[in-house]
C-alpha cells in the first residue's frame, strides 16, 4: 500500500513527470482550449527538457496557444524564435503562417469593434507585417498546404493596403490638400494596380487635378478613367452632360 501511494503521489507531482508526459499534459490543456495551462506546460517542458524532441514541438505548439489567445506580440516572437532555432524543421512552414495569422488577425480592440471600424482605415503596419511574413511562406515552401491560403490572404491585404491610400486621399480631398491627395491616388495606381479602389484612385486624380487647374493632367487621369470604368457614376454623367 505504501509502495502505491508513492507511485500515485509521483504521478500527481510534476517535478517528477517525464518528457513525454508533461507534452501529453500540455497537449491535452491545448486541445481542450486550457491555452494559460498549455503554455504553463510547455514552458515547464523547455526548461527541464531543452535538448530532446518534445522541447521543439512545445516551441511550435506555444506559438499556436499565444495565437488562440489573441496575444499578437507573444505570437510573433516565439514563432520567430522557433524559426530561428529550426529553420530546417519538417514544420517551419507553420512557423511562418502562424506569424502572419498573428498580424492578420490583430484584433480591432473594444473601441474598433463598437465603432465598427473599417480595417482599411486603421494604421497599415500590421497589414504590412502580414503580407511580408506570408510572402516570405509563399516564398520559401511554395509547396507547403499553408500556401494557398497564405496567398488568398495576400490578395485581400494588398487590396487592404490600397483602400487606405484611397482613405487618406479622401481626408485630403475634403480639406483642399488636392497635390497631397493626388500622390496618395497615384501611390495607389502605381502600387496596387489591380486592386479595386483603382477606380476611386482615378477619380481622385481627376477632381484634384480639375482643383489645381492642371488640365492636362486632369484630362489624362479622365480619359484613362472612362476607358477602363466606362460604368462609373462620373463617367456616365459626364457623357450625358456631352451630348446634352
């Protein structure tokens, strides 16, 4: 009886469990959504196990507890970190995606979300941050099941990207800072020509130009305007003030 209690007292005591079982404990707390647990574990792991198996998987699987926690910076580094420790890892792929899951996913806080703020109009860094870490995924393991998606998100940033030029164009265009405006309509066009604020891009150009008296240039943005957005609410009332 006294050799049992000993052995059940062991197995409830974490100072003396194994490798294997303070990940299977890790493991469990993460799968059931006891991330604070999880972390806590996997922590416990790396510092008693540094060198064996199940320390690399922790550094991996704690990066993905801080994510489902929505703890963006902690995200970042210990991804960053397991890359740089096993940047030959089998799964240093999912390193790189879990980082741009974190910028992507930064979270609008209390205030953006009951204002119901438009992504597009809050500061880019993030967005940057995001395009670049899954570019450097699409980049390095182009073959990776992460790509495709890293990929779709690109397309949605770089639109992202392009419809916050256009908001700033706007605040410029509504205080009279026409030349101001007509650069952030022009960094749009140059940097994101596919993207669907081209056509807004382009009628900023034509109403700041008309404002400064730049015809020519005025006259250039409108014809490249009506021939690519023929449909345009502008396009179409100008044509019919024309044949008035």
């Amino acid at each position: 009886m006294l050799l049992s209690a000993c052995s059940f007292l062991d197995k409830q005591d974490p100072t003396t469990w194994s490798a294997e079982k303070i990940y299977r404990e890790a493991k469990d707390a993460l799968d059931s959504g006891q991330y604070d647990t999880a972390v806590k574990h996997y922590e416990t792991l790396e510092s008693r196990y540094p060198y064996g198996r199940y320390a690399q998987q922790a550094q991996l699987e704690i990066a993905y507890a801080y994510y489902k926690q929505s703890e963006q910076a902690s995200t970042v580094a210990a991804a960053e970190r397991f890359i740089k420790l096993h940047p030959n890892h089998p799964n240093v792929d999912y390193a790189y995606y879990l980082k741009g899951l974190a910028y992507f996913n930064e979270d609008l806080g209390v205030l953006g979300n009951v204002a119901g703020q438009d992504r597009t109009e809050r500061d880019p860094k993030s967005v940057r941050e995001a395009f670049d870490a899954f570019k450097d995924l699409v980049q390095r393991y182009p073959d990776s099941r992460y790509t495709p998606d890293a990929i779709a998100r690109m397309r949605f940033l770089v639109n992202a990207l392009a419809f916050h030029e256009i908001h700033v164009a706007r605040y410029y265009m509504k205080r009279g800072a026409y030349v101001a405006a007509a650069n952030r309509a022009q960094y749009a066009l140059k940097n994101y020509p596919q993207a669907p604020s081209s056509e807004e891009a382009l009628l900023i150009l034509v109403k700041a130009y008309d404002a400064l008296g730049m015809t020519q240039l005025r006259n250039d943005a409108d014809r490249v305007l009506r021939m690519n957005f023929p449909g345009n609410a502008y396009v179409k009332d100008m044509v019919s003030r024309s044949e008035r």
